[in-house]
C-alpha cells in the first residue's frame, strides 16, 4: 500500500481505522476500553473530520488518558457517550462533522487549528502488522497518544 494519507502520513489509515473499530466494538480486551482513546488520536491526526470545537474534548481525552490512564478517562468517556446518544431527548442536535478535506464552517477543517507538525506516531504502526495485534497493544496507544498531542503543540497538552 502506497498511498499516503495527507493528513496523518500513514497509508491505508481509513481501511486500518475501520479494522479497529471492529476490534475496538468487540468490547475485547485490550481494543475495547481503549475505543475513546483510539478514536480521538484518529480524529486529531485527522482534523478536517473534527466538528465544530476543533477536538477539545478529543485533547481533553488523550491528555486524561496520558495523564492518569483508563480510570482517568472513563468518566470523560461515559460521558460523550451519553451526549452522543441518539436517545438523548430535549437537546440540539450535536454540529455535523466536517466532510474530509472541505473545512466548512460547520467544523474547523484542516486550516482552523490544525496540527503544527506531522506524527511521529499514526495508526498505522499501532496497527503494526494491520491486525493490530493486543501484545503491546496498550502501549502503542499510549505512544500514539503521546505523538499526536505533540503534534497539536505544547498548547494542546
């Protein structure tokens, strides 16, 4: 696979990114509890997916999770899932998120607080062999996370 992503570098991250939600929806270990950390390095390397609030509460899950681990982020988890609820009743509907690569204004688009450098980590080496295998599994999350806080910035952290 050759085709790079412009956005996070790694080739084949859409098709690597959909091999882990599968994983990650298993609810298995070690891929389930780590969904909302996996998803949220995904959409911050990925920025003209992000909706409107340029993934703040993204940032706020992965410094949670590299500051205090899974305990840390749980409840900022179980959260979002609550206000990403379809059952959610009496609230707006949450912002549609940005079509890739068209930065509307209904997100922040790749332009609006992008990333200020590449990853030294994407999914694609958490996906190693692509099968993302569970031996260091946490790990590597741990090492995505971290790159892709890096590469926000120091006000990211």
């Amino acid at each position: 696979m050759t085709d790079r992503c412009e956005e996070c570098g790694a080739p084949g991250c859409e098709e690597l990114f959909h091999r882990l939600l599968a994983l990650d929806h298993s609810r298995a270990e070690p891929w389930g509890p780590l969904h909302g950390v996996s998803v949220a390095c995904f959409l911050l390397q990925h920025p003209s997916r992000l909706a409107v609030g340029g993934g703040a509460r993204a940032r706020a899950f992965l410094r949670a999770y590299l500051d205090g681990g899974l305990p840390a982020v749980n409840g900022l988890v179980g959260r979002a899932r609550a206000a990403n609820s379809h059952r959610v009743r009496g609230r707006a509907p949450r912002p549609a998120a940005v079509a890739p690569g068209t930065g509307t204004e209904t997100g922040t688009g790749a332009g609006a607080g992008a990333p200020r450098s590449g990853f030294a980590v994407t999914i694609a080496e958490v996906g190693q062999d692509r099968t993302f295998p569970a031996a260091g599994f946490p790990e590597r999350v741990r090492a995505w996370a971290a790159a892709t806080l890096e590469g926000w910035g120091p006000d990211s952290a």
